[in-house]
C-alpha cells in the first residue's frame, strides 16, 4: 500500500505530466466568422485544430445576428479569423462582450481593396468591397494569414501548418489556372453578368467579366419595388446575355425579373458562404470550380 507521502507524490507528477500531455494531443480550438474562412482554417490546420463557423452553411454573414453560444464559441477559442473589410460589423461587439483573449487573424490583411463601386451596400462599409476572397490570388493571402495566426498560438505546429499550407496553396495555383482558362471559353461579348448581390466583383476584375448589380442592392435590405425595376431597366437596355442569383439572396427576385426581362437566368452562384458539405460547394475550391462551371453553361457557346 502507498504512503500518504507516495500518493500526493504520484499525484503532483500527474498533475505536471498528465495536463501536459493532454493539451499536446487536444485539437487547437478555431472560430471563423463564416465558412469560406473555416474551410481555409481546416485546410491548412488539418487534424491539429477544431474549427467552428459562426454563420453556417448558406448563411448571410451581412444580417448575422449572434446568440450567445456564439459568445461562448469565442470565449473558449485560442484564435477567432475575421474577414475584416466592415464585413462582419457584429464581431468587434461579439468578441468583446465574450471576454476572449483568443488572438484575432484579419484574413484580408494585404489584400488590396475595391473600393468606391458606388454600391449601396459597400457604402454602409466606408466604400470597401469585403468580398474580396472571391478573387483566388487574395485567397492565397487569406491561407497564408491563416497559416501565420495558427503558427503564432501553436508554435509547435509550425512544420504542419507551412506543410499543409503549402499543399494547399499549390491547389489554389491550380484552380487559378482552372477558371482563366474557362473564361478564356467565353466570347468576349458575353462577359457581363447581372448578380441581384454586389459580392463579385473581385473575380470580376481578376478575371475579366463584368458584373453588375444595377440596383446596388444589399443583403441587409428589403429589396424595394424601384430596386427591381432598376435592375429590369438596365437588363432591357444593356441586353445582358444572363442573370445569376447568389445562394444568399432571395429567389422570389430572380423569379420575377426572369418574368419581367425574358432573360436567361443561370445558376445558383455561391458569394459568401458555402453550400453544407454534401453540397455542390462544400469547400472553397468546390465553391469557385462550381461557379465557373455555372458561368460557362450560360456564357460560353
């Protein structure tokens, strides 16, 4: 039998060895505001993170409003990943009334912003275009953020993180080259595109298409009966050859100005969130590669 003196021995050494270990083999716990960026945040932290998005699946990053298990995610997080850009305006306000000491990764730090569209929704947003993911050269800047928010709490992870980071970047460089060629299918005359959601613009101008939301609506607003009939107007006078609704958007509006206009209505397009995994757009590289796809069925001869 062990002595008082052997038992409280044995139990100091596990208490200096047993946590220890545990926090080693424990998944480092991630909060991303939306799943573009958890998915980011997976591909680059594999089986070493745990990774939870505040808005879900097809959820509206824009009219999120959070609950207080969200406040509760990001208490308990070691690292919370923001868009930045005024996207997420509820997060700043989220992460302070939790009480986190999570270190916070701006994703969009370095990318180079769009900026004075004229569009309302990017006026309430001091004239920058967030939605720059969209493009897939400031992707790789957003993975690499990602990479270096992750090495910074969890230094031990540092080969993983640039190992996995790298694979995946490899992976974007080979998407890049997916959709310039794509495009390159589609005739000129037929690269503008009417969105009822101003979220494309990035790939817009990374990619040469045009794309125009004609009445600069915003997700955070009731479409209004004069915003439809901007967009019916500049669809009759500029002839665009299709019209795309964002899965974040309501299809009561592509219904009816495909009934007012006569023009063809393409697919669903993913802008701001991703489909749920079993979707056509489980992961950023199945979101991009499913909208070109979507763009040249409608687009391309």
């Amino acid at each position: 039998m062990l002595t008082r003196r052997e038992v409280l021995a044995a139990s100091g050494a596990f208490g200096l060895i047993g946590p220890s270990a545990l926090a080693q083999s424990a998944s480092l716990p991630v909060v991303a505001t939306f799943t573009i960026l958890a998915d980011f945040a997976r591909q680059v932290g594999g089986d070493r993170v745990d990774v939870v998005s505040i808005v879900g699946p097809n959820g509206d990053v824009h009219v999120y409003d959070p609950s207080p298990a969200d406040s509760r995610k990001i208490a308990a997080a070691r690292l919370v990943i923001e868009n930045g850009m005024f996207l997420e305006g509820w997060i700043s306000r989220l992460a302070r009334a939790s009480g986190t000491t999570a270190q916070i990764v701006i994703a969009s730090a370095g990318v180079t912003p769009r900026t004075d569209t004229g569009n309302t929704e990017l006026a309430v947003r001091k004239g920058i275009d967030p939605h720059a993911w969209q493009s897939v050269p400031n992707a790789k800047v957003y993975v690499a953020n990602i990479r270096d928010g992750l090495i910074a709490v969890d230094p031990a992870g540092e080969a993983g993180y640039r190992s996995r980071a790298n694979a995946y970047l490899a992976k974007l460089d080979a998407l890049d080259a997916q959709v310039r060629a794509a495009v390159a299918r589609i005739p000129a005359a037929n690269r503008r595109i009417v969105t009822t959601h101003d979220a494309f613009g990035y790939f817009g101008l990374t990619y040469g298409l045009a794309f125009v939301a004609p009445a600069g609506v915003a997700t955070e607003a009731e479409v209004s009966a004069r915003d439809v009939a901007k967009i019916i107007g500049q669809i009759r006078r500029d002839k665009f050859p299709a019209v795309f609704l964002e899965n974040v958007s309501d299809r009561r509006l592509m219904d009816q100005i495909a009934r007012e206009t006569g023009a063809k209505i393409g697919g669903i397009l993913y802008s701001d969130a991703l489909s749920p995994p079993d979707g056509p757009a489980g992961t950023y590289i199945d979101m991009v590669s499913h909208n070109i796809r979507e763009l040249t069925k409608a687009l391309a001869p």
